[in-house]
C-alpha cells in the first residue's frame, strides 16, 4: 500500500532509513535521532514538502521524499531534494 507519511510514522520512518544513511557517502556522521525527529517534524507539517511510504505486511518497504523550496526569483515552489530508499 502507497500512503502519505504521517506525524504518527516518524519513530519507524528514522529506523527504516537510518541504515541507508550508515551504508551511503556520509556514515562518517551519524544520525543524531532527535535532530531527525525534529526535521521529520518539520517537512510533514509542512505543504512545501512530502514524503510518501510503501508499506507490505504494516511495515515500511520504501519511501520517497521531496523538499521543495521557493527560489529568489519566483514564488513558484521547486524540488530540491529526492531521496528514494527501497528494499
């Protein structure tokens, strides 16, 4: 099932892509989860930007997420991030 990421998802959200981050480019840094949380927080409460779970079986199996942003010249919002994570 294909849903909308909720304030409720957050605490599985953190554990199902925490070991993307520890296995990408930048696992010299690690996840502090109370800055996660908070930007989680933030970017669900948010209409600038998305993020999207598949789920099988209740648990999370994927999602992707969108950060958008208004540029300096235009009130028109832009992605300017994407992140997919899949297993």
């Amino acid at each position: 099932m294909i849903r909308d990421a909720t304030l409720k998802d957050i605490r599985k959200l953190i554990e199902f892509l925490k070991p993307f981050h520890d296995n990408g480019g930048d696992k010299d840094i690690s996840v502090n989860e109370k800055v996660a949380k908070t930007n989680l927080q933030m970017m669900l409460s948010s209409p600038m930007h998305k993020i999207w779970l598949v789920e099988r079986d209740g648990e999370i199996c994927a999602a992707l997420g969108v950060v958008s942003t208004e540029l300096w010249f235009t009130k028109r919002h832009f992605a300017t991030n994407l992140f997919l994570c899949s297993n």
